[in-house]
C-alpha cells in the first residue's frame, strides 16, 4: 500500500464521524495486566512491525473540501507519530492512565487512531482506592451474602498495557489481533487464536410475545450526576457464572439476563415505572487469526425484555435463561447491515457530507427516546494467550469498556481470562457518579449469581 491509497468511510464509520462529540470522546479502553517487564525499546519495535502486519491499520483522515460526497481514510506507510508511550511510575500512576484513556481519544488526523500506555509496578490488578473519575473495587461476594476478600497477590513487576482506541476507526477485536501480533513478535511464542468453542446447530426460533422494538424501551434512571462531563469507570474481577453442563444458554446469555435484571432493580430504586428494557449486543462474526479484517467489523442487535421478565421470580429463572438463549440465536442468525438498512441511506453519498452530518446529528436527537436501555458487549473468552515471553509473561486479566455517551448513558463490557470474569461499568457522568456505578457493580454480581441454576 502507498500513502496515496484512500478509502471511504465505512458506513458504521461515517455515522460515528457526524456525531462526534467533545465532551465524551468516542474511545474504546483495553486494559491489559501482564505479571512481569518489558524493555521499552523492544516493546516499540515490536508494536511497529506489527502496524505493518496489519497495514489497514495505518490510517488517517484524508482531507477533504467542504463539498465533498464521502469522507475518507488515506492510508499511510509508516506510523505519523510514535504510538508507544511509558508512564511515569507512581502511586497514581493507573488511575491516571485509565483516565487517559476516556478522556484523550487519538485523533483521526495522525495515523494510526491508537495509543498504547504502559505503566510499570502497578501492583495488584484491583485494589480499593476510588476516585471521582474511575475506581477499582476487589470486594468478592459469595451467593447471598456481601464479603470483603483480599485480592489476588500480584507483585510490584506488574505491567499494565492501556491501548486507547478512537472508535470512529477501530473496534476493540480489531486491536486486541493487533495486541496478539506485537506480543508474538515480541515473545516470540505463538499467539494464534484458540478454536472457538462448538456447539450444535440449532434452526433460530422467533421467540413469542417480545416487546416490539417501536415501542419506546427504559432508560436508565439518573442517579446522582456529577458536573464535570465525559465518562466515569469501574473495572472489577468475579468468578465466571456456573453453567451445568448441556445447558440450552450460553454464558453470555447469562450476562444478558444480568444486566436486565440490574437495570430493572435500580430503576425500581430510583422510583421508574416499568417498561420494556431493550439491550443492544454487538455480534463478531470475523476469523481470528492474522486475516481478521481490521476497522469496526460488528453489527448490533437489538435483544427486548418485557417488563413482566423483569420482577426476578427465582422459580423462573431457567425459563428465562432458555427464552432469552431463543432470541439471541435468532437475531445472531438474521443477515442484515452492521447498523440497519436506515443507516445505509443515510450515508449514500449523494449530498455533500457536510449536509448528511447535519441530518444524521437531528434524527439522532429525535430518536433518543427509542434508543436502546444499555449495550452489553461481551467479548467472551480472550481468544489468545497475550504471552510477551518469560519476563513479560501471559495477561492474567483484560478488561475493555466501550463509550458510554447519553442517551444510553451506561455500557456493560466483560471479558474473560484465566478462568475469571472481568467486568467493565462505563458511564456518563451526566447520569451517574462513581457511588452509582459501585452500586450497580454490587447488584450486576448479585444478579450474576442467581443464573446460576441446574438445567
């Protein structure tokens, strides 16, 4: 590829790159924990040729008159700017650095739209400190009761990657194959994907009597907002929900019945009414090895919930975990466009770009009401081991978090390594505080256990 190499905008790119917003930048967060060092030098050039591995990565927004039909990424040779940074160690040190990484997008005008922080001798992956911005609470909770357990013992040699992502350009899958690449060149161990886990084909069922998605869905309730803008944080580690063997749901469709649930109970608290929650699911269908394609490769589905699911009947559990199985198979299985055929004629390059900006910005306005609750986006079991080689070691924890702007306000982000849950709150900090999210770490975990049911 040569500098000159240009390529318009995706259309989940485009409608990203209308609705900007300065006061909670369209990041995504990968928090990486490594128990050992690395040697910035080698750290750099590894990360370097792995840009080249993967050159689509090497982007930047082309410039372009006021009159132009389509926004574009020009593709460039070499890195504009030095991707790689080490933090000063220091008591503050990862806290600062994951505030970074909501506030401070890369921008699209240097190629390419990431940033990797590295901050050495952080110490445990959790700890109890809270700040205004972002916090780290260890508490373990055992089934039906509240119990403070020290965390995991990780020494001083702790490394922890941030990589910041401007989501305009890029999704968290795209550059955590690019984070396996730089850890098999610089470990020199291979990072290749496990396979998938398989299961047995099941014909998609429409599920009966959902909600219909034209009816306006539940937000969720403010809490106790904070002045400041931009997005708050929480990152925790739980057990990974039991699940018996021949189970008809999968692991993540107990993460979805969580996060209703959760938002149902605080709603209560905060005095809603009840109404049906909608829960946008990002699904991945790309490969994982070195061909997966890089950008924003997701489509995003919408799964509904009735308010009568909601009230949490123990005895029901079961039913509602296999109801819930039903729908996320049949909306996994419908071939339709990343974000809808809406979407596509919106971004048909037809009229000047400026002129779709303006109109995409006011059918966003309009449409708050209808957009969905929350989204959980579970990126599952890490596909690769992230091993750096002997000094460096194998990640023992990953945590992501996607943005989390109004009107939603909220997103859900988990990951799983190590056999261990790692659960990501992101919030706007219009809707809610720290104190906020802690309590709905709480009530996530609570409601986390009680999928816990025989078949």
């Amino acid at each position: 590829m040569t500098p000159s190499t240009r390529i318009p905008f995706p259309v989940v790119d485009e409608v990203s790159r209308h609705c900007l917003q300065e006061e909670e930048p369209e990041t995504v967060h990968i928090e990486v924990h490594l128990p050992g060092r690395l040697d910035p030098a080698r750290l750099r050039k590894a990360f370097t040729e792995a840009l080249h591995r993967h050159p689509r990565i090497l982007m930047r927004e082309a410039p372009g008159g006021r009159f132009r039909r389509r926004y574009e990424w020009e593709l460039t040779a070499e890195p504009d700017v030095e991707v790689v940074s080490f933090s000063e160690p220091g008591r503050d040190a990862l806290r600062d650095a994951r505030t970074r990484a909501l506030m401070e997008a890369p921008p699209l005008s240097q190629s390419p739209p990431i940033r990797l922080e590295v901050v050495e001798g952080a110490g445990p992956a959790e700890g109890s400190e809270a700040t205004d911005i972002v916090g780290l609470h260890p508490p373990v909770r055992g089934r039906g009761e509240l119990r403070d357990q020290p965390p995991p013992s990780r020494t001083q040699n702790t490394t922890v990657l941030f990589l910041t992502i401007n989501h305009t350009a890029l999704d968290g899958p795209a550059c955590l194959r690019i984070l396996a690449t730089v850890a098999e060149i610089y470990g020199g161990k291979d990072n290749s994907p496990a396979p998938a886990p398989t299961r047995p084909p099941e014909a998609p069922q429409n599920p009966p009597d959902t909600p219909s998605n034209w009816t306006r869905p539940a937000r969720v309730a403010p809490g106790t907002p904070e002045n400041s803008p931009g997005n708050g944080l929480l990152v925790t580690e739980l057990p990974l929900p039991h699940r018996p063997k021949g189970s008809p749901y999968t692991v993540n469709d107990q993460l979805m019945v969580t996060t209703a649930l959760t938002i149902a109970h605080w709603n209560r608290e905060h005095g809603q009414a009840p109404r049906p929650l909608r829960i946008t699911m990002p699904v991945d269908d790309r490969p994982r090895d070195t061909t997966m394609p890089i950008g924003n490769g997701t489509r995003l589905v919408e799964v509904p919930f009735s308010p009568a699911e909601l009230t949490h009947d123990p005895n029901e559990m079961p039913g509602f975990l296999r109801r819930t199985a039903q729908r996320t198979r049949a909306l996994k299985s419908l071939s339709r466009p990343q974000l809808g055929h809406g979407a596509g004629l919106l971004t048909a390059p037809v009229t000047p770009v400026s002129w779709r900006a303006a109109l995409t910005r006011g059918l966003r306005t309009a449409a708050a009401p209808w957009t969905s609750t929350t989204l959980l986006s579970n990126i599952g079991r890490i596909p690769y081991p992230l091993d750096f080689g002997e000094e460096a070691g194998r990640a023992h924890a990953v945590w992501f978090s996607a943005p989390a702007r109004m009107p939603r306000g909220l997103t859900v982000t988990t990951a799983s390594t190590a056999g261990r849950l790692h659960l990501a709150l992101r919030w706007s900090r219009a809707l809610l505080s720290h104190g906020d999210g802690a309590h709905l770490r709480d009530l996530f975990e609570h409601y986390l256990h009680t999928t816990e049911v025989a078949p």
